[in-house]
C-alpha cells in the first residue's frame, strides 16, 4: 500500500453574503490598482523627463516601456471592472470554482485507478464545508471494469 497526493476542487456556493464579499474584494482591489495607477503615472514622468535628458533614443525606449506599463495596468483595472460586473450578476445557489487542494488516498495493488483518481468536490457555503461531493465514472467505464 501506498498513499498519493490526488486534486481536490473546492468550490464556493453562493450566497448573498458570499457576493457581497466577492464583490468587495474586487472593489478593494481596483482601489488599489488605481492608486498604483495615479503612483505609476507620477513616476512615469519622472522617468520620461530623466530619459529625455540623456538621448532621443533613450527617451524613445522610455516611453514604449511607459506606455506598455499603462496599458497593462489598464487591462487589469478593466478585468477587476469585469469581474465586479460578473460578481454581481451571480445567481443564488450558482457554484463557483475557488481553488484546488491536495488530498491524501491510500493505493494498494488491484484498485481500479480511475476510481481513485475520480473527482472530489469539496462545496463551501458561507465559509463552511456544506457538502463533499464524490463524482461517479461515466458509466462506459464501470462496464468495463466489471
């Protein structure tokens, strides 16, 4: 016998309070993002005014490194825009994919493989275990075993 490491999905239902704080986090983090914002655009100029100081050429590279570093920045912003849109349009009850964990499962000689590895689904409602879900194989594959 010998035990393996298997993924585990845990899954969050939710809730109104669960949404609520879904959507915070989102909110909090795009307030972050444009302080970053407003700080990056304070020292861009910075850089563009120190760059132009020494050469055309230097000046030039500083400003498509400037304009990348503005364009990603606004991406994420828009994504956190996104996801805060998406957040609030979440249904009740609807379940969302929050992270994978690591289970341990004990194999010995003879177990059906497929069956160990088949997917667990830990669900969390309200920041508690409400359900562990175990997935069934396709029923293809318990003919063929049998």
């Amino acid at each position: 016998m010998i035990t393996i490491f298997r993924n585990v999905q845990v899954k969050v239902i939710i809730t109104e309070a669960s949404r609520a704080a879904l959507m915070e986090k989102f909110r909090r983090q795009m307030e972050q993002q444009q302080n970053e914002w407003a700080q990056w655009q304070f020292q861009s100029k910075k850089i563009l005014a120190d760059a132009k100081k020494v050469s055309a050429e230097r000046y030039a590279l500083a400003q498509e490194k400037v304009e990348r570093e503005q364009k990603r920045r606004q991406e994420a912003i828009a994504n956190l825009q996104f996801q805060l849109m998406q957040a609030e349009k979440l249904p009740v009850g609807a379940e969302l994919d929050y992270q994978t964990v690591q289970s341990p499962v004990e194999i010995k000689l003879g177990d059906v493989w497929d069956e160990i590895m088949a997917g667990t689904e830990i669900m969390v409602k309200d920041g508690r275990v409400h359900e562990i879900r175990q997935t069934e194989l396709p029923i293809r594959a318990k003919e063929e075993r049998d």
